[in-house]
C-alpha cells in the first residue's frame, strides 16, 4: 500500500473530524449563549442528536452490507452521495433562526439530520480499512496515518471554530481584576447582551460553518481520486454474505469485541464530556475566560504531534500495553480542577493531548485485528465487516450522547443562567465534576476491562498466518 494511498486515505476522514470537533467543543455554549435555549433543551439537542446518529449507524451497517459491488467499490458510494446533504445541514446546525418559539425544534432537527449523515459517511469509511490491504501492517500503517490527520482535523475545527468566534463569548460587562495574573475575578454584574449581539454573534459563527463546508469538499475529492477499494479477498465465490441480523448477533457473542467494545465505551464517553465541557469549565469555573481556545489548540496539536509516537510504541510493546498512556490526564484534570492555575493548565491541555490521541488509535488500530479473529472462526461468511464497524459506532455514540446529556442536565438543574459573568457555585461544582472526577472514573473502569481483551501481539501473528494459508 503506497504512502500516497494512505495519505489520501486519511485526509479524506479529516472533514468529519473537522466539523464534529467544532460541534464538540462548542455546540453547548453556543446552544446556551447565543440561541439562549434553556440547558434542559439543550441536553435535549445534545442526547437526541447523538442517539440519531447512533441509531443510523445499525441501519447504515445493515444496508451498506446489502450493497453490490460497484467500478467505484461498494462503501465509496455511500461515502460520496451523502456529503453533500451533510454540509447542507452542518451549516444550518450554526444558524440563528429568526423566531424564538421553534429554536429547539429547529436546531434538533439538523443536530438529528447531521449526526445521522456522518453516520452515513463514518461506517462505510472506517470499514474501509479492511479493503485497502490484506496485510495488518498496512492496515495498522493506514489506521495511523489516518488518526494523525483526524486528530489533525479535530485540531483544524476546532482552532477555526475557536479563534473565529471566540469574540462572540468576551463580554465587555464581565472585568478582570487586573491584580490577579494566574486566576481571574469576575464581578458578578449581570452581562446585559447589546441588541446587535445576537446578529453580529451569528454572522461569525455562520462565516466559520462556511470555511469548514469548504474543507468537507476538499477532503471528498482528495479520497475519490487517490483511494482505489479492493473487494474482499478472503472471500470465495461460493460465499455468501451473513445476513445483518445473525451477523449482529455474532458479533455480540464474540468475546474480544464485547470486551474492546465495552472498555472503549466507557473511555470515549470521558473524553466526550472532556470535550463538550471544557469550554464551559474555563470560562465559568476556572477563571480562564480570554485563554480557552488557546488551551483547545494546545491540547489538539498535542495530540496530532504524538500520534506518531503512539503508533510506534504500540509496534514496540503491544496495543494493550499502550493504553496506559490513556490514564495519563487523570491526575493533572484533577490538578486542574483543585488549582486553577494559567501555567498548569497549559500542562495540562498538553498531558490530556498525548492521551486524547492514544484514546483515538488504539481502538481503530485494534478493530481489525478483532475482524480478523472473527474471520478466522467463521470462514465461509462474507460481508460482516461494516457490521462491525457500524455496531462499535453505535454504542459509542449512544454512550456519548448519554453522557452529554446528563452532564446539560446537570447545568440546568443546579441552575446555569446564560449571559451572566460568574455563575451559582452549584454550577461551577458541577462543572469541575464533570471535568475531573467523571471523567477518571470512567477511564479507569474502562481500562480495567481492557486488562480482559484477549488478542495479544502473539495471537495476532496466528491469525495472520492463518488467514493468508486461508486466502
């Protein structure tokens, strides 16, 4: 598999990493500070939206697996006809309607339709993978190379999001206290928004939804024209695809997927919450206002940089040993959280950098050597690829959307009011808890089930024997 192929097959994931990175780190605070929906609404947008989107992911599995091979493959139209649906809905995800009373119909509407097309683009792409080459080195080479530029492109959304709109959350009302340089004071006099804001605050955030529909575009075309599929080539001609439903119920009984499945549930359900609450936590409860898009990219170049690094570590030790690097942000989040300090929390967007970017490859680096395993026990079936990838989506996802949703809901229970500069100590309580003390206990919990994951670097080169005596 030729550098040129596996760099054009990253760059193509980029785009979705591009736009769901934006959504990540500001979708709740601009639901809460620029469409002035309450947080019980916006927990709402956020938990349907991601559920929709998990739900496609079954559905897509299911009719993604029913597909006919095509002179452009059989996952690469699924990938192309949906794009353009997906920009058209990204970028009225960000927009301001003119009335008030249908604000959260409308924006669960598109959260709902854009969740469920990166589904629609997501599984066919990712299964992919396994139809670039039959050799796990190249599988695991192009699984790195395409980590690197979606954590890249989690970095480009997010700075383009950040720094363009970043004056649409500095409040003239809200005054430092210019005798403090590490933590920042805020009177706690209301912010009374001008009657322009709310215009001017929607032509930013809609100039940075056009920018990254123009990166969407960019990234397509670059994985059409530099990415040829291959059909399967374990598969005879006599055999016959497993139906969606026995293939679903297979995967569920297979115990190195439930246990990878089940541990990296719980793992990407902390680093969602990291990321859905972080803008918040330093805007409203560590005193780091005029500083969070500035630790977003510190954080996200650090996990482009030690992508790499990662990669070769787990060529070096195993995939199970380098999920340690995973616990790494546990105690400086909590550090974090009890002193919030300018200087630290540098440190810290650095250390949850290297282990946000171990949190993104292993378990796409893992996935197809559980495909792997499976089709070794099973080897007169065809086509439970994409089941797999669609199932491992969807129980992600809906994990993610769960706990978004309950942490939005916590805002509105203890009180969050948007358009204030200081904010209940309730509110801030909840925050620094949805920062430091969930997020721990979650990552270890799912580390704790990886120790169970039984593929090892020894029975992955069995497996590879066996399926090329096989092929």
């Amino acid at each position: 598999l030729s550098m040129c192929s596996k760099l054009c097959y990253a760059i193509g994931g980029a785009p979705n990493q591009v736009a769901g990175s934006a959504a990540s780190f500001f979708l709740q605070i601009y639901l809460l500070d620029i469409a002035h929906i309450t947080p019980f609404h916006a927990s709402l947008v956020l938990f349907v939206g991601k559920a929709s989107g998990a739900v496609t992911d079954p559905v897509a599995g299911f009719f993604i697996s029913k597909s006919r091979w095509t002179k452009i493959g059989r996952l690469m139209p699924w990938v192309l006809a949906c794009t353009p649906f997906t920009i058209v809905s990204y970028f009225f995800m960000w927009y301001l309607p003119p009335f008030v009373s249908g604000r959260v119909a409308w924006y669960l509407t598109f959260h709902c339709l854009f969740q469920a097309l990166t589904t629609l683009f997501q599984v066919p792409y990712s299964a992919l993978t396994m139809f670039l080459s039959t050799d796990q080195k190249d599988r695991d080479s192009a699984t790195a190379y395409r980590m690197t530029m979606e954590v890249l492109g989690t970095l480009i959304g997010a700075a383009l999001q950040g720094q363009i709109v970043a004056s649409a959350h500095v409040s003239p009302h809200c005054t430092v206290n210019p005798s403090l340089n590490t933590t920042e004071s805020w009177h706690d006099t209301p912010s009374i928004p001008d009657p322009s804001d709310p215009l001017s605050h929607q032509v930013i955030y809609m100039i940075a939804a056009g920018v990254i529909a123009g990166v969407y575009l960019l990234g397509i075309v670059v994985l059409f024209l530099g990415v040829k599929e291959r059909d399967d080539p374990y598969a005879l001609n006599s055999d016959r695809a497993i139906p969606f439903c026995k293939g679903l119920a297979l995967t569920m009984k297979h115990g190195p997927y439930v246990k990878l499945t089940a541990s990296f549930l719980l793992i990407s359900t902390a680093v969602q919450l990291e990321q859905g609450n972080f803008v918040l936590f330093c805007t409203h409860a560590a005193g780091l206002r005029n500083h969070f898009q500035y630790l977003v990219v510190t954080i996200l170049v650090s996990a482009v940089v030690s992508v790499p690094f990662w990669q070769k570590f787990l060529q070096r030790f195993g995939k199970k040993c380098a999920a340690c690097g995973i616990s790494w942000m546990i105690p400086f989040a909590v550090m974090l959280v009890t002193i919030p300090n300018l200087i630290l929390a540098y440190f810290v967007a650095f250390i949850s950098g290297l282990s946000i970017a171990a949190s993104l490859l292993l378990p796409w680096s893992m996935l197809p050597d559980v495909v792997d395993n499976f089709r070794l026990q099973n080897p007169h079936g065809k086509g439970h690829e994409t089941i797999f990838y669609s199932s491992y989506v969807f129980f992600t996802k809906m994990s993610a959307g769960i706990g978004l949703g309950i942490s939005a809901a916590g805002l509105e229970f203890t009180g969050y009011k948007p358009g204030i500069c200081r904010q209940p100590d309730d509110v801030i309580l909840t925050l620094k808890l949805l920062i430091g003390a969930v997020p721990a206990i979650l990552i270890l919990l799912g580390l704790f089930i990886l120790l169970f994951y039984p593929i090892t670097e020894e029975s992955r080169k069995e497996t590879k024997l066996a399926l090329e005596e096989l092929r």
